[in-house]
C-alpha cells in the first residue's frame, strides 16, 4: 500500500524499508538487492568451509556463480543456471516477498493469480556473465562483522527515530 | 491518565509550533531538491529559517550562513549552522510539547542542570562524517545516487570503532539503508522528507559538537520497571527500558538501554540472543523484579548507563503497581538541550478505564490514537491483546500528533485476567511454541558459525 503524503513527508517515523520476513539462513546465509543486482552468498551443501557467491542482474538477467576463491562454479553454464542461483532467488522471494523481487531486476509478472518463485524463475532469460565474487563476498563479511561489535549501555537518543517495527494490524 | 488529562493533552495548540515546524519543512523541501539548485521559492525558506533567529544569540551566524547558501557558496560550516537552526527550532516545539504535556497531565519535571554542548574536538572521523552529509545535501535526496550513498560507508564503519560514538554510526548506518531502500530516489514517492532532514540534521549536530550529557551522578537505590521498548533497524537492536528511580532524594523517571549490532536477517524474537549479556537487568525485566543498584551512573538527561556489576535482582515487584501508585510521584528529568526533539518524548502513563475504537483508545469520549504498529515482533503483545485490555502502561510519544505506545496490557482472554508485557520475553521466548521454532530455525547461531569460520580466516 503506497503510504499518504503529506502525512508521511511530515513524520518523523516514517517507514522506509517494508518488515524483512524470517527465514532459515543455513542455506544462504546473505541475499542483499544492491547494485543493480540480486547478489549472496550460498553455503556449500559438501565443504563447510567453502561459499559460493552467486548474483542475477536487474533488467538483463545475467547470472553468475563462483566459490569466495573465484573458481567458477561447474554447475552454472550458458545452458542455465545452477543450484545455488536458484536457492538465491528462492530465498531472497521468502526475506523480501515476491513483488519486490520482481521490481527491482525488473521482471514483468503475471497480473493475476499468485505467482510465486518458479514464475520469477521462468520470466528470466538471461546467460552466464560471470562477475568478481570478491565485493559481495567482502560485503557479506561486513554484513557478519555486525555480530562481532561490542554490546553498548550508552544512550541513544537516535534509536527513537527507529522504533521496531511490529505487524501492522 | 483521566478524561481531562486527555483531553488538555489532545486539545492543546500552539499557534508558536505549528509556525516552527512551517519553517521546518520549507527547509526540508531544499534538501529534497538539494542545496546546489535552489530556486527562489527554496532560498525563501532557508532566509526565513534564518529570519526566525534574528533576535537569537544564533541570529547573525545563521544569516551569515543562509545569505552564502543562497549565493550559492554551500559550505561546510555554513551547513553545519543551518542544521544548528532546524534542530534549535525543533527543540522548540519539543520544549512546548512537553510544557503541554506536563501541564495536561500534572507532571513535575527536573529543570535542566547539565551544559550546554559545545564545539566538538578536531577529529578525523567526524570531519569525513561532515563531508559526506554535505555532499548529500547539496546533491539533495532526489540527486543522491548509489556511489554518494557508499561513499559514507567508510567513515561510518570507523565510527564503530569509538564506543563514544555509536549513537552516530548507527545514525548515519539507518540513514545509509534507506537511502539505498528508496532509491531510485529520483522518483521515490512519497520521499520521507522531514524524517530524512532530522537523520541529516542530528547526524551532521553530532558529527559538529559534542553533546555533552552534563555532570554525571552515581546513584544507589532502587529501580522499579515500568515497561521495555525495542528500537531496531537493520544493523542495530536496542531494548530501552523505563522505570522509577528510588533513591534517598526522591522518585525519578530513568531509563537505560542496551543495544548490540544486527543483521537484517535477524527478526522478531531471535533479537533478544544478542543481548543475553545483560542477565540482571532482562531477566529483572522479564520475571518483574525490583533492581537494587549500587553506585551506577544517573547522566543529567535521565539515562541510567547501566553497569551490570553494579546491580542486583531485588523483590518481585508488578509494573502496574509501580504505574498506578509510583507514576504519580516521579519528577521527569529534562532533555539536554541538542538532544531536544519531538521525536525524542516518551513519557510512561497508566490507562484504565477506557474504551476501544479502531487503533485507539476512548477515555470519557476522548480518542488517544494506540500505535499498533509499534508491537514488535520480537515480544508477545498483540493488536488482539490491545483491544481487549482494560490497563494499559504506555509511552505518550508525539509524531505530528499525540498517540500512545503500549509497552504492557492488562487484558481479558477466556474470562481470565492476563498480563502482557513486551518485555516478558526478554529472556527469550516463554512461549514454547514461538521457542521452539526459534530453536530449529536459529538465526544467529548460523550467522555466528558462518563468522567463526570466515570472518578469521
Ligand atoms: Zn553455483
């Protein structure tokens, strides 16, 4: 629902990123939509230690896939894409909801009905456009380095500008 | 609160605040389009912004600062006494918020016994703070693209680094994230243009000065917990809990706060995990007891910096009594004067005896809007919950009007009388259903290993 202007120009509380939904991040530990892309990082269903770092691009729908170390992923080729892209995509539809996801690589959606992940699957045709795993994989590490940051008592004054958010009733 | 408490409160107008906040927003409308490209209408508002100072110690410095913007010369410094002007305006309506409320529902408060901020020292951290604030005001929010929104990220992440500073490195973080949620901002509608100018301007006031929080004093006495908030965005959570302050000098209204980074990816009650640090107080929170303290520090502005060695778990005690029978008798403390901001009042009342209508709450025919959307996930109190209670412990917040955030009902289900607090699961879900499936789906124990065996490599 689109907000009511000016009522949401003029608060001070106003929402800016719509709930992120739960999921199990076992899987995929990391789905972000930044850089005109649909990007993560997919944990190694084999080696524990090993991630894959797979992306889709807005509007062309090139994917890629390779491990943190740059080696390509074997099972992403020009014929399509492999497991951890579709795990990407699957995930990111469950934390961002489908409408979003479609919006920002600029899927054009059925309408009716309820798609869901498998259409958004299907709408894309884009190849294989292997691109640098090094930035996402360093974002994802930023992303981590949140968990690592010591707990603080000062007062924050600025948090009362982000209330949580609940379940708009 | 009563009928006519409510009713003084909602009845209230201020012809002084609604001309301020006038000004606010013709100021905000330039950041939308940015400071490099006013047009006349624009440069009305930022010579008016400063028309309203000129019989003000900040008179001269602010028109000095409006009359280079509108030549064109956005500088700096210049910036910095504009956003100096916006806050100082807002701090106005705080101050005639809070008169309204005190009055309207016979609130005694503390005077303000702290100093003033002052300029901040030379520091390179907050000088790169500065620079990308200004860059993004003078490429306004509808010219800001991804690279300007990232060129921040640096002297945000070394920001971190300094304890003292992690108020503005999670400012400038939430500000960051919704930028790049908006974006394209060329075409972003509606554009959150008052609460984005408050984030640029508190960032740029606290990147310029230090605020200071005045003389600190150590106090020793007893606690007794009204209610829990929790405050998030996506890299931050922070459980800010409101009680009174027992002490040989009388009844206080304190709060204290504890917060630790996030992922976005951990929500709803997982959140509570990272702050299992705080065993006292949350576990005080969650099983309704009383805290002793011992010796902690009271900072001027009401803010317990809470020091779990410095605490004891005490008696049970329930937070309705202490709303019903202590409330009454608290004096408020003061706001440090930078820190003055509508946004930033929560004053604790008790409710009971009301009605219901849709989203609020209806005391002798008078509507007190009830912020549903302010029920977090993270803790068990619901809109259904809301709507079938008959007490209510609450923060009177004012968001271009006056509404109430619960923090605890007392409700009616199955004929039986229930307590629901938000902070009842502060240590952890006591819902085995919701605990259960936090246990098969956690969050943050996956996270934690992925940084184990990543982050150290
Ligand atoms: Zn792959």
């Amino acid at each position: 629902m689109q907000p009511e202007a000016p009522e949401y120009e003029q608060s001070s509380t106003a929402r800016v990123l719509p709930p992120v939904q739960p999921r199990k991040l076992a899987k995929v530990p990391f789905v972000e939509l930044a850089d005109g892309r649909l990007q993560g990082v997919v944990s190694s269903g084999s080696d524990i230690a090993r991630v894959y770092v797979s992306s889709v691009e807005a509007g062309s729908h090139d994917y890629s896939c390779s491990t943190n170390n740059n080696r390509p992923c074997g099972g992403a080729g020009s014929y399509g894409t492999c497991k951890h892209v579709d795990a990407l995509i699957t995930e990111a539809v469950v934390q961002y909801g489908l409408r979003p996801v479609a919006r920002y690589l600029r899927v054009e959606l059925p309408e009716e009905g309820e798609p869901g992940a498998w259409e958004l699957r299907r709408a894309m045709n884009g190849t294989l456009n292997r691109t640098e795993a090094a930035v996402v994989f360093s974002r994802f590490l930023h992303h981590l380095s949140y968990l690592e940051l010591p707990v603080s008592t000062s007062p924050m004054v600025e948090l009362n500008w982000f209330p949580a958010a609940g379940v708009t009733a | 609160m009563l009928g006519t408490h409510v009713s003084a409160l909602l009845g209230a107008e201020s012809a002084g605040a609604v001309e301020a906040l006038e000004l606010v927003d013709g100021f905000d409308a330039t950041l939308v389009h940015g400071l490099a490209r006013l047009d006349a209408e624009r440069a009305g508002a930022v010579t008016a912004l400063a028309g309203a100072f000129a019989a003000s110690p900040l008179g001269e410095r602010v028109a000095e600062a409006a009359a280079k913007v509108t030549a064109g010369a956005v500088a700096e410094d210049a910036l910095i006494a504009l956003a100096g002007a916006r806050t100082a305006l807002l701090g106005a309506v705080h101050d005639d918020l809070i008169a309204t409320l005190d009055a309207a529902i016979g609130r005694e408060r503390a005077a303000w016994a702290g100093e003033n901020g002052k300029a901040g020292e030379a520091d390179n951290l907050l000088s790169g703070c500065r620079a990308w604030l200004a860059e993004l005001a003078i490429a306004g929010w509808r010219g800001v693209e991804s690279d300007l929104v990232s060129g921040g990220s640096q002297a945000v992440e070394a920001l971190y680094a300094k304890p003292d500073r992690r108020g503005l490195a999670v400012l400038l973080d939430g500000l960051a994230a919704e930028l790049t949620a908006g974006s394209p901002l060329s075409t972003m509608a509606p554009l959150p243009s008052r609460r984005w100018a408050d984030l640029w301007a508190r960032g740029m006031m606290l990147s310029a000065a230090d605020s200071l929080p005045g003389e600190p004093e150590e106090v020793s006495g007893r606690l007794l917990v009204l209610g829990l908030e929790l405050q998030e965005h996506a890299t931050v959570v922070r459980a800010q809990i409101h009680g009174v302050l027992e002490t040989a000098a009388g009844k206080r209204l304190v709060r204290t706060g504890v917060a630790a980074g996030k992922t976005d990816t951990i929500v709803g009650p997982q959140v509570w995990s990272l702050l299992a640090g705080f065993p006292v107080l949350l576990g005080a929170v969650a099983e309704k007891k009383a805290l002793e303290l011992t010796g902690m520090t009271l900072l001027p502005g009401g803010d317990l910096v809470w020091d779990e060695e410095k605490a004891k778990p005490g008696e049970a005690v329930d937070p309705f009594a202490t709303a019903r029978l202590q409330l009454g008798e608290a004096v408020a403390p003061s706001a440090a004067p930078l820190e003055r901001h509508p946004v930033r009042i929560a004053e604790p009342v008790f409710l009971q005896g009301y009605g219901h209508a849709a989203g609020a709450f209806v005391i002798d025919g008078h509507e007190l809007p009830v912020a549903l959307d302010r029920l977090p996930t993270a803790g068990p109190l619901t809109a259904a919950l809301v709507a079938s209670s008959t007490e209510c412990v609450g923060l009177l917040r004012w968001d271009g009007r006056w509404f109430l955030q619960p923090l605890a009902v007392r409700a009616t289900v199955k004929k039986a009388t229930v307590d629901v607090h938000i902070g009842d699961w502060a240590m952890g879900p006591t819902d085995p259903k919701v605990a259960k499936a936090l246990a098969k789906a956690d969050a943050v124990a996956v996270l934690r290993e992925r940084a184990g065996r990543l982050l150290r490599k």
